[in-house]
C-alpha cells in the first residue's frame, strides 16, 4: 500500500508545481485551453491549470533591430548593396494580433523593406542616393507603419546605415574625388607662385628705386663737395680749369689706391707711369682752356648775328617809310 502511495504523491507534485510558471519583464505569454486561445499572461508569477492549459508562446515587447541588405539599382543605371536597420517593437495592446497574425514577422518586415527601397532609389541618381539617404528612411518607415500597425507591430525608426557601390564605381568616384583635389592643390599652388613673383617684382622695383635715389642723392653729394672744393682753390689763386683738372687726378689716384688695395684684382691701367699723372693734368688743363675759347668764339657769333638780323630789320622798315612818303 505505501509502494503505492509514494508514486501518487510524486505525480501530484509534478501537477501541482506545472500549474505555476513565471513570465520575465517586457515579455506577454499566450496561453491556450485545449489549442483555443485563453489569455495572455504579463510578467510574474502566474497560474494554469495542469494538462488543460498550456503555454502557446511568448511575445518579446523590447524594441528589436532587423538588419536588410537589399542590392538594387540607381537611376544612372549604378548598382548598389544597401543596408537598412529597421527598429520595432510589439504594442502590449496587439500582443493578440501580434503572435496569431504573422507567422514569420521579420520575413513580412524585409519584403516592405524591399519594395520600398527598390522603388524609391531607381528614381535617384548615385550621388543623390548618398544626400538624400534620410528621405529613404523616411519613405520606408512610413510604408512599415501603414502596414504593420495592423499587425500590432509599432515601427521606431529606420536608418540607412550603409550604401556600397559597385568596386568599379568606387574606384572612379576615389579618382575623380583625387582629380579634383589635385586640381583644387594646383590652383591654390599657382595662386601662391603668383603672390610670390608679384612679391618679388614689388620688391625688385622697390629696391631699383631706391638705388637710383641713392645714386641720385650720391651724385647730389659729390657735386656738391666739387663746388665747395673749387671755391677753395679759387681762393688760394687756381683758376676753375686748373681746380677742376687738380680735382680730377685726384680722384684718379683714389681710384688707383682702391685698386690697388684689392689682392685679388687684375685690372691694368695703361699707360700707368709716374710721368702719366703730369701729362694727364697737362691734358686735361689745355682741354678745359680750349674748350672755354671755343665756347667763347661761340657766343660772341651768336652776338653778331644778332645784331646783324637787327639792323636789317631796322633797314627794311625804313624802306616801307621812304616808300608811303
């Protein structure tokens, strides 16, 4: 009789802890009474009755993510593979709807997905699709929640979180997206080597005037040191031919001693003889004398016919008198 008894107590136990069950947060239990719907069961400790009821599933009410890759073509006849996340969740209300009316919700998902996709991108071109990735999202969304609201899904966001071109494609937009830069580097290149010619001729020119000046107010100088220098001499009794002749092989033995004060130098003057300083001031004082005669004989040329035009104007007019008598 106790062989007995233990076995009966044993199954009971079995019943009595397989009437209890728990359900975890942000999770809904549909439970079923001989395969027809009962109830639905939230989070915590719950209570079925053995072998009648029985747990037909669990809904997931956490937001989920589904990732689809879908290859589709652009409208400048581009393929390309896009990657679309869909983020959704199951409203608790349409838990109901959510576990009797779609079987497979992810595959009912990626087909909206792609009859979106394929629709809208065609219509772009392959640098449009890159600008206008979040309009796509949106059209996607907006199609996803029309569709699936029905079904209990709620449908958070979408994102567009990846667009592949062909490799071919990618290696000519790299190329082109180089060309550019090098083309943009060029012009900013020659942009710089113009500054730095127009730079270099502002400076040039600003140097060359400033020479000039300086030769100017040189010549300026010495000028003015020759004048003070013959006023001198005309003092102690040389004449302006003698003073200008003195002041000239002065500067010829100047000239000579900077000369020769340069190790490395090899200029020779000829003839260069202690005698050719002599004839030099001897030349250049018989120079000065008859260049003064012949400009003397000048002016007084110009004098006489002067007074020759005078006088025969003077004659004619006297003529035109005589005449009107």
């Amino acid at each position: 009789m106790n062989y007995l008894l233990f076995p009966i107590i044993f199954i009971g136990l079995i019943i009595l802890f397989s009437s209890f069950f728990t359900v975890k947060q942000q999770t809904v239990v549909v439970v079923e009474r001989f395969g027809k719907f009962l109830s639905l069961r939230n989070s915590g400790l719950q209570l079925k009755i053995p072998i009648v009821d029985r747990i037909a599933g669990r809904v997931n009410l956490r937001i989920q993510q589904l990732d689809v890759i879908i290859e589709t073509k652009t409208k400048d006849n581009v393929f390309v593979k896009m990657k679309v996340s869909v983020q959704f969740k199951v409203l608790q209300e349409k838990a109901y709807e959510a576990f009797y009316k779609l079987e497979y919700p992810h595959d009912q998902i990626t087909s909206y997905v792609f009859d979106v996709v394929r629709a809208e991108v065609p219509k772009l071109k392959l640098d449009d699709v890159f600008e206008r990735k979040d309009d796509i999202a949106i059209a996607v969304k907006r199609e996803l929640n029309e569709a699936m609201t029905t079904y209990g899904y709620d449908i958070i966001n979408t994102l567009i979180t990846d667009i592949d071109p062909d490799i071919q494609v990618k290696n000519a937009m790299n190329r082109i997206n180089a060309a550019d830069r090098e083309k943009t580097a060029a012009e900013y290149e020659a942009e710089a080597g113009r500054i730095r010619i127009v730079a270099k001729a502002k400076a040039e020119a600003e140097s060359k005037r400033l020479q000039g000046q300086g030769i100017a107010d040189q010549r300026r100088e010495i000028a003015r040191g020759l004048v003070e220098s013959v006023d001198v001499l005309n003092k102690v009794g040389i004449n302006s031919q003698e003073a200008s002749a003195l002041i000239v092989v002065t500067q010829h033995y100047d000239t000579l001693q900077a000369i020769g004060a340069d190790a490395n130098s090899n200029l020779i003057l000829l003839p260069n003889s202690p005698q050719a300083g002599s004839d030099m001031l001897n030349n250049m004082v018989a120079s000065f004398t008859a260049s003064n005669q012949v400009g003397e004989a000048m002016k007084n040329a110009n004098k006489t016919k002067k007074v020759n035009k005078k006088d025969i104007s003077n004659d004619n007019f006297g003529i035109e008198d005589s005449e009107e008598v």
